[in-house]
C-alpha cells in the first residue's frame, strides 16, 4: 500500500473553481482518499513514517495536464539515417519513438494524453508498456490510422505511390470499408477511431451517411470517435453522427455551432499548433505558403472560438504536439491553456477545467480523473509559482516541482 500527504499551499481543483487553501490532501495507493483534513487527522498522518510527505507550503497544486491531441508516432525527432525526421517505415522505430516521446511529455506535467492517429498500433504498445510498467508513461488514450477517404488530410500523395501500411492514414472509400477499418482496429485494440477530413477544411471529404456508419460501429464496440474537421460542412455532420468530440472546427459558424450545441459536442480548437506555427513557423523553415494557410486558419479558429461562448458549447485542451518537428513534445501542452484567456475569455480555473477535468473524455477517464478530489486518481502537479500567472511556464523545469500521477511520483526524464 502506497500513502501519501501533500500539505500547505494553494489548489485549484480541476473542477472551475478558484483557488482554496490547501489542508491537506492525503493520497492512497492511486486514488485521493481525502481533500481537507482535520487537526487531527492531519498530524497522524504527519507522524505516521510509512506515508510519503510533500510539504507544499508556498506552492500551487494542481491537477495533471490532459493534451487531448497528441501524436506519438509522427516520425519526430529526427534520428538520423536510420529514422529521419516524419519517416514512419519501420514499425519497432514507431513503437520506441512513441515510448520516448511518452516520457517526455509526462516529465512536463502531462499525466494524460489522447493519441487521435498515428502509424501502425505503435501508440497501443506504448499503451500498454505504461500500463505493465516498463516505463514511466502518461496515461495513453489510444488511436490507429485515421480513416480516410481519397484526398484527405492522411493521403497527400498521388495514387501511384499506394496507400503505404506504414502511414498514418488507412483510404476507405465506400460505407463497407470503413465500418471494416473499424472492426480491424477495434480488434487491434484502440481506445479512439479517428476520421479525417480535409486537410484545411477547405473541402468536405466524407459524408454524413460515411460518418454515420464510422461513428455507430465504433460505439457499438465501445470506441471513441472523433474527426479532424476544420470546415463548417464536417463540423456539422461531426455532431449529427454524434462523434464524441470534435477536432479544430476553424470555419464553423453560428449554423453549425447551433448543431453542435444541440447535440452537446465538445470541440477540441487545438488552438496552440496555429499559434506556434503562426508566429515561429517561418524561422523555423515551414514555406511561406503553409505559414499563411496557418495564421487564416487561426483567424478563423479565433472567431469560432468567441462564438462557442454564446452556445455554452465545452472547448476542451489538446495541442497537435508532435503534427510537425516545431511542435515539440515537453513544450506547448499548458500553452492551450492560455490561448484559452486570451481568446476565449476564459479565467484561469476554467481554463484548467478545460485541460483536465473536462478533458478526461478525451481518454476515457471523464470523472475518474482531472481533479483534485475525492474518489479521484491521483494525478496532480506541485508548482513554485501560480500557474495562472503565465500556463506555458508550467513545463519550466524550476517551476514544476512534483509530478504525481496514481499516487506515485514520477522520475522525470529531462534532457
């Protein structure tokens, strides 16, 4: 039995409200047993020499950080000739990459992360390695190649080159196809099926009746589902063939926004990829054209970000880490957090909320995990300095003090 007190300091509890005094939060094995302790049961538990002690006097305490959008296996970092950067060919490469960049991103405070695509089922072996413990790993909502049809988002290529097995999407063009697709990955063990759209959202590249059949086999095999939409056209059918949540929605406006708040579908904006890339894509070689495709998109992104306020739609925090070499893994998870005030008007407790209570459904743990509370896994973070002050700071390795996760701490792989 593992028993641990985090005593002293200030929390934010995941759950929308602001910040309290911390007296005392005792943990056991995985779960928090106990937020506010009496006098009493307070010094038992400081006396007792068999429970762990944080003293977290003067610090922040606050759930783990949830990244709702993920990849593992995209083929970064660059590792050389024998894995160049974006080359996903060799499936045990994939399957490493994705166990070394999982411990990068739980050594930045991220104790979750919902994977939606990769190569191979990579990402179900990293998975599944965290589990068994063979490594110190966030918790890994799973996904498998995206299903595509001709022209998506996964099939940049012309048709002589084939549809690889090694790439990151699987091309399905009829109904059949893809309630197939499903099945294969079900069998091979994903948590998420994830459907991809067109590349921009400039184009609507599968249809409602497609979505429809993707979305009800998934769910009649307890997968999760959810699309790269960022035109209004997918957006719509998105929440019409009620997938669990929606990626981007860029050009979704008040039509499509009245579906999606009627259906009660989060949106996932992924706002941090357009932001990073807008601001540094070009020092960073990314073409000029590709750059300004970017910051239209995040204009767009920003205007259907305000108007989710008005449709009491729920935003919820994923990243694109790991879409492009100049998304790191450790870097940009918390940054979603402050896009969020900055153009979706949030507080800071409910941009917290957003990153981990409300996030836990992007990794099946929605109510079991994402905040400080009681019945809750013990995925927490002890920070020197009021994360609200600036969330992007939370990975600053001065800063993040203690990273918990299931009532362990984690011993944390920085380079």
């Amino acid at each position: 039995m593992t028993s641990m007190l985090v005593h002293g300091g200030t929390i934010y509890d995941g759950l929308g409200n602001p910040p309290v005094a911390n007296d005392g939060i005792h943990v056991s094995e995985e779960r928090i047993a106990a937020v506010g302790l009496t006098d009493v049961n307070l010094a038992e538990l400081v006396q007792d020499s068999e429970v762990r002690k944080i003293d977290a006097t003067g610090k922040w305490i606050m759930p783990g950080l949830i990244d709702g959008h993920c990849h593992l296996t995209f083929g970064h970092p660059d590792w050389g000739p024998a894995a160049p950067d974006g080359d996903t060919a060799k499936v045990e490469l994939c399957s490493l990459r994705a166990v070394e960049n999982s411990k990068k991103v739980l050594s930045s405070g991220v104790t979750g992360v919902s994977v939606p695509g990769g190569a191979w089922f990579a990402d179900v072996a990293a998975r599944d390695a965290s589990k068994l413990g063979v490594f110190q790993g966030p918790r890994i909502f799973a996904g498998g190649r995206f299903i595509s049809t001709y022209g998506t988002i996964a099939d940049p290529f012309p048709t002589y080159v084939g549809d690889a097995a090694h790439g990151i999407g699987v091309i399905t063009n009829t109904k059949d196809e893809m309630i197939t697709e499903v099945r294969l990955q079900a069998k091979n063990g994903v948590d998420l099926i994830k459907v991809g759209d067109s590349p921009w959202g400039d184009e609507q590249m599968i249809s409602l009746e497609e979505l429809q059949a993707i979305t009800d086999e998934a769910h009649r095999r307890n997968k999760c589902v959810t699309i790269h939409a960022r035109g209004a056209g997918s957006t719509k059918i998105a929440a019409q063939a009620g997938v669990d949540w929606i990626m981007h929605a860029d050009y979704a406006r008040e039509d499509e926004l009245a579906v999606v708040a009627e259906r009660n579908i989060p949106i996932m904006p992924t706002l941090a990829a357009l932001e990073v890339i807008a601001l540094d894509g070009l020092a960073a070689g990314i073409p000029v054209g590709i750059v300004d495709k970017i910051k239209h998109n995040l204009d767009c992104a920003i205007k259907m970000v305000e108007l989710t306020n008005e449709y009491g739609i729920t935003l919820l925090c994923g990243t694109d880490t790991g879409n492009s070499p100049i998304m790191e893994y450790g870097c940009y998870h918390a940054l979603e957090l402050d896009l969020l005030m900055k153009y979706g008007g949030y507080k800071p407790e409910m941009a917290i909320k957003a990153a981990t209570s409300d996030n836990a459904l992007s990794i099946g743990l929605l109510g079991k995990t994402g905040a400080i509370a009681k019945g809750y896994l013990a995925d927490f973070l002890v920070l020197e300095r009021d994360p609200a002050q600036k969330f992007a700071d939370i990975h600053e390795p001065d800063n993040l003090l203690h990273i918990v996760k299931g009532g362990r701490l984690v011993e944390r792989c920085l380079e």
